[in-house]
C-alpha cells in the first residue's frame, strides 16, 4: 500500500473531529471521499499533509511513518496538497506561477542568477499543455476564470512531482463543462499519481470514482464501496438529508 492509516484521531477544544480506524490507499489509485459538512474529511487531509497534527495513530506513506514530520517534510517525500480555493499569484503570469512551482534551488544565490533551462521550459509546456492552459501562458493569473485557475493550482501541484495528490472540492464553483474537463484531467492524472479527492458533487463523484469511493460521517468511517452502492445505501442518504443520528450507524 502506498498510504495505510490506522487509529488517526484528532480533537478540537474537546470535539473529536476524526477517529479513522483505518485508511488505505494504493498506488496510482484515485480515491473519492464523501460525507457530509463536518465529517473530518479536510481535516484528515490535514493531517495527511502535515498541516494538523494528530492526537493519537499512524500514518504510513511509501513505508515511512509521516505522523510527526513538518509540512515541508511531508511534500519532500512526495505528499502534494491542491486547497478548495485556488491560492495561485494574481499578478505574475501563468508560466511565471508554474516556474516557481517547478523543481529548483531557492536560495537567494540561485534566484537571483537563476535561468530557466529548455529542459524545464519544455517540462512546463508539457503541464501546461495537460491542463489545457498553453493559450493563456502569457497572461497574469488573476485574469483567469475560476476553472482555469483550478487548472492552474493542480499544475503548480503536478510540477512538484507527488507520489499523492490530495485535492479539495476542485467541482466547486465550476461550470458544467469545466467539471467535466477537470474530472478527465483527474483521471487522466491517475494514471501517474495517487489521488485522494474529497467532493460534494454527486455527479462529479460518478465521472471520477471508478473504484472505491470513502464515506466518513462525523470523523468516522461509515462505509466504503463502489459508487452505485454508496449512493444507493440507506446510512448515506440518511446522513446527507439528516434523517438520523449518523453516531448510531458507523460501521
């Protein structure tokens, strides 16, 4: 496996906000995970990328045990974070955002003399060129749609060359078409990377989930299955329409 999680818990000012028995995930495989608000689901992200630190468990990435280390620790070994809201530069343009993304020394000597290689030139064009945003290279970021920009963000991320992905809500705000299109970019990614998504959209979630989909309810795991059986099981449709006290019905 490349991620194995187990007894992960976390409280905030005596709330439990995750208490996962058990996660995993293999390698290239792009997992979907749904539950409504509250449910822990960022928050186990969180944890996952170094950003809130567990009360108590372990997490295993590539054989190393990641609970403890430093956000930047974490992305050193191959754990790249995309956050809900896009947090690209507004005022540099697009291929200046995936420069400073990319791969390179970052000490003041090297960026002041630092030039890019055709090597690199040729890496960022391929990104680019993966996310649909060739075009708009030479345009500031803060002129982009909201699509693009999530485009522009899962790029920045793809440059950092992670063994995992961990992608919040990249549906959010999207239209019809853009959902579409980055739904296929999520599948196509999968084939190189290890992907956790967590998502809201239901429709989404059917074009992306071709094999496990994780249901967490108030930071515990409800269930795991196929899509079809998900959407269909009763604890699900309860939990979502609040019909009834999900703490009864984990599994």
């Amino acid at each position: 496996m490349l991620l194995s999680v187990k007894d992960l818990a976390v409280s905030f000012g005596g709330v439990h906000a995750l208490a996962l028995s058990q996660f995993s995930l293999r390698d290239k495989e792009l997992r979907v995970i749904i539950g409504p608000n509250g449910a822990g689901k960022s928050t186990f992200l969180d944890i996952l990328c170094g950003k809130t630190k567990a009360d108590k468990g372990q997490v295993f990435f590539n054989d190393t045990l990641i609970t403890g280390k430093t956000e930047v620790q974490i992305a050193r070994l191959g754990i790249g974070r995309k956050f809900q809201k896009p947090s690209v530069f507004p005022g540099l343009s697009v291929y200046d955002n995936l420069l400073l993304a990319a791969r390179m020394k970052k000490d003041i000597f090297s960026s002041l003399f630092f030039k890019a290689t055709r090597e690199l030139n040729d890496r960022l064009h391929q990104v680019a060129e993966k996310v649909g945003l060739v075009p708009q290279l030479q345009k500031l970021a803060g002129s982009l749609s909201h699509g693009q920009q999530q485009w522009l963000e899962i790029a920045i991320v793809v440059l950092q060359d992670p063994k995992l992905m961990l992608v919040d809500e990249p549906a959010a705000g999207l239209s019809t078409e853009e959902t579409e299109k980055t739904g296929a970019l999520l599948l196509e990614l999968s084939n190189d990377h290890s992907i956790i998504v967590i998502e809201h959209d239901m429709q989404f979630v059917q074009q992306i989930a071709k094999e496990r989909v994780t249901v967490l309810v108030s930071g515990r795991l409800l269930m795991e299955d196929t899509f079809s059986v998900v959407r269909n099981d009763q604890r699900v449709i309860d939990c979502y329409l609040g019909r009834t006290n999900p703490q009864l019905e984990i599994i």
